[in-house]
C-alpha cells in the first residue's frame, strides 16, 4: 500500500518553513519566555495528572477529608451578607387583575359601515 500526497506537497511545506524561518528573529527576544511558557505548562500539566489519579485512587479518604473540614467550618467565618437600603423594591407585589379595567374612553369605536 502506497501513499499518494498531492503533487506540490513537498514545496508547500518547504515554503512554510520558509516562511517560519523569516518570522524567527522576530520571535528571538521573546524566545527565554515561550521556553519558561512551554515548560510551565507541561509542569502544571504534569502535576495535574498526578493530583488527578491520586484523588481517583483515594478518592473515599478525600471525601472525608473534605467533609470533615467542611463540618469543623464555623459558619461565623463566612462574611456576612450586605444590607442595601431599599428593600422594598426587591419585595414587589406582582398583582394581576382578575378583570380588565379599560375606562370607557378606550373602548372600541363603532364599525363605519354596519
């Protein structure tokens, strides 16, 4: 079984390097900064994983852990909520009237040719 590529497969790819390759000294100053970006993100992807399959492998402990924690919690911690002035306006009546209170001034007028 052979593989068959499109006919200007080989230069294309040449002319992106190319291209790659004029862009390089733009990219230069930056370069000690991709490379600590690069190795942070596979670091952290890293760590990651492991923290991951250790919760997986352990995972009834950390439920314990974390409802133990949360039950030793006082809730006097927790900040206390903001008192905004204006209270009514967020305890508004929404009434909807059983019948409809047109004034007579509203009502429909006679058809002209009936």
């Amino acid at each position: 079984m052979t593989i068959h590529r499109p006919q200007h497969f080989y230069r294309e790819v040449a002319t992106d390097f190319c291209q790659y390759m004029y862009m390089l000294p733009l990219y230069l100053p930056y370069f000690p900064a991709l490379i600590a970006l690069l190795v942070g993100k596979a670091v952290v992807s890293v760590l990651l994983a492991v923290l991951v399959m250790f919760l997986v492998a352990h995972r009834s402990e950390a439920v314990h852990a974390i409802t133990a924690a949360l039950k030793a919690f006082p809730t006097a911690w927790l900040a206390p909520s903001p008192v905004f002035g204006f209270h009514e306006i967020c305890f508004a009546s929404l009434a909807i009237p059983t019948a409809p209170r047109l004034t007579p001034l509203f009502q429909r007028p006679p058809p002209l040719f009936a």
